[in-house]
C-alpha cells in the first residue's frame, strides 16, 4: 500500500539551466505557502544542457541555502512520480505567459491522470520575471550580453564561466 501523500509537501520540478530570478521567486514564495518545498532537477531529453544534473543540484542549493525549509534533488523520468516518491500532494508550477498556461494546463491534466492523489497549484510569475526563461539567458550569456537583472550573482559567475569553457573548448 502506497503511503499517504502530504497537500503541506509540495516538489517544483525544473530543468533549472541555469536557475534564474524567476524560478528562484517561485521557490521563495512556495516556501512560504508550503511546510516543505522540494526542487528537482531534473533533465529535458530535447535539450543539450550547459550544466550537469549535480552541478545544477549544486547550483540551485547555493541559492537557497536561507530557506530552511527546501530541498534540493536531482531526479529522472516523470516528475509526477518523483512528487509520490517525495511524498509530496502537490507539484507547484510557475506561469510567466499565456502560452505557458496552455502547455502547464496540458501537462497538469496529463499528471491528474497519471496520479489522481497530486494537485498541481500554479503561481503566477512577478511581471519583472514573466519573460525571463533559462533558453533565452544562455543565448544571452553566449553571446557577452548583460546577466546582473536575470541571475543571482553566484550563478552569473558559473554561467559566464561555463560559456568561456564551452567557447575555449570550439576554439581548439
């Protein structure tokens, strides 16, 4: 028998390359509606990824080292299950626009049906973050442009870092 699952445990799922304002926004506001919050780190099959799944683990520890109560997992296959597995009722969702309403409303029905037992509560993003995604401020790092209103400093450095690894390595 499965164990029962926790509406005052939530997980927010995301690939998290890099993490960004508008994910670590989520993250402190869930924090405050949740008794814990569990990020998983997890991977998108489609993308080819500036950093490894343990070093986006670490990165998105880093930045929430104040919140007593999140925890930072790398995880693969269904978020869904990862969210059971956690023993987590609630799998929290950020929306920045329309189009990500549509998609998220997709998914979380797709969910719904994989695990009738886990809500999915969405949280819309600040205005400052809703165009912020992490595709757009990797084109963004590799190409010099600005970082400081998009990232926490602790991952502008990995970032800008990792881009002149990425630039040296085509270079040879």
């Amino acid at each position: 028998m499965s164990r029962k699952l926790s509406n005052r445990v939530a997980v927010y799922t995301g690939v998290f390359d890099p993490i960004h304002l508008g994910h670590l926004d989520v993250i402190q506001r869930g924090s405050r509606i949740f008794d814990r919050l569990v990020v998983g780190v997890g991977t998108n099959p489609d993308k080819a990824p500036f950093f490894t799944p343990e070093e986006r683990v670490h990165l998105v520890e880093q930045v929430v080292t104040e919140l007593s109560n999140v925890e930072v997992r790398s995880f693969s296959g269904l978020a869904v299950g990862f969210v059971r597995k956690e023993g987590a009722g609630v799998m929290l969702r950020g929306l920045r626009t329309t189009s990500d309403m549509e998609y998220e409303f997709t998914m979380s029905l797709m969910n719904r049906n994989l695990d009738p037992d886990i809500e999915t509560v969405f949280l819309m993003a600040e205005a400052e973050y809703s165009h912020l995604s992490s595709t757009m401020i990797r084109q963004i790092a590799s190409l010099g442009g600005a970082l400081e209103r998009f990232l926490p400093p602790v991952i502008k450095e990995a970032l800008e870092r990792r881009v002149r690894e990425l630039q040296q390595g085509a270079s040879k």
